[in-house]
C-alpha cells in the first residue's frame, strides 16, 4: 500500500476570474490559459512590456530574464468550471446567466520563499494582468470581469512517498 506524507498546511493564494460564458470566448480562454506557460507569449503581452521597461528605468540591473521565468513557473496550472446565478442589472432587472470559473492556487514549493522563485509575491501579478486585464481588453465587450482572491488561503498536500525499493507501477501492480 502506499504510504503519503503531509507536506504543509502552508501559505498559499488561490484567486478566480470569473466571465460570461459564450461560445465566442473559447479560443480566446484557451490562448490566454496556454500564454501562462510560455516565455515568448509571456514577453509579447503589451503590458508585461510596459512593467518591463518601467522595471529597467527604476532599477538598472533589473533582470528581465528572471522575472518572465519567475511569472512562468508560478502559475504551474489552474481548473475551470462553470457556474449559474443570477444578478440584477440596472437597465434590465434580475438576469440569468452561466458564467466561466478559472481558478488558480499559488504556493511556494517546499514552502519557503526565495526571492528569485517567491510564487506568492508574483501570484497577484499574473493573475490580475496575464489572465484578468488580457480577457478585459482582448475581449473587449464585457461591462465587467470579474477577478476574486481568497486571503488567508491554506494549502495542505498529500503527497506519496518515493519508496527506496521498487514501485507497484514497476511490477505491473
């Protein structure tokens, strides 16, 4: 049987955007989710050229090259689901409508923070301009995004332990 350790609690930030879910919408999600993976797409977003050169002329020795990859790393993956509700509109009264989740959890893997890999300090970062401010102006269209962060967050892991000897995938188990 297998045997797990726990690995916290320890800090950790979960945020969410939420969006109105529309057919249209998909393409843009799923190019904005897999952007968060990928240096160069990272490098290409107009405001993470603008925090670039701000960066460089408040601090000379800014290290540009650290930074993307520190944003890259932090946001190692994020789930999606959908939600009904209803809210009241001032122009049309109470509307029904199906909106898009994503959320995403932060924490610094084996716990403590490491300025050059502090995932926590540069979650709100990518969260709020990688993700929440790219749907807001590539869409384009919506009255409101909306972008939540839980304070105060938790984060407890069970995770398995490698075993000295071989491992039940190892024997077909």
């Amino acid at each position: 049987m297998a045997e797990y350790s726990l690995e916290g609690p320890k800090p950790a930030r979960m945020y969410e955007v939420i969006l109105p879910k529309k057919l249209g919408y998909f393409g843009k999600v799923q190019e904005v989710l897999e952007d968060l993976f990928n240096e160069d797409a990272i490098r290409a977003i107009p405001f993470v050229k603008q925090t670039i050169a701000h960066n460089r002329q408040r601090d000379p020795t800014f290290d540009e090259d650290s930074w993307i990859k520190t944003l890259r790393l932090a946001s190692r993956g994020y789930s999606i689901y959908e939600m009904d509700g209803r809210y009241l509109s001032a122009q049309e009264g109470p509307v029904d409508e199906r909106v898009l989740v994503i959320r995403f959890i932060f924490h610094n893997p084996g716990g403590a923070a490491d300025p050059k890999t502090d995932f926590l300090a540069v979650s709100l970062e990518v969260i709020n301009h990688l993700v929440a401010h790219r749907f807001a102006t590539e869409l384009g269209v919506e009255e409101e995004i909306w972008f939540l962060e839980y304070n105060h967050t938790q984060l407890a892991i069970w995770r398995k332990r490698k075993s000295e000897t071989s491992t039940d995938e190892e024997n077909g188990l």
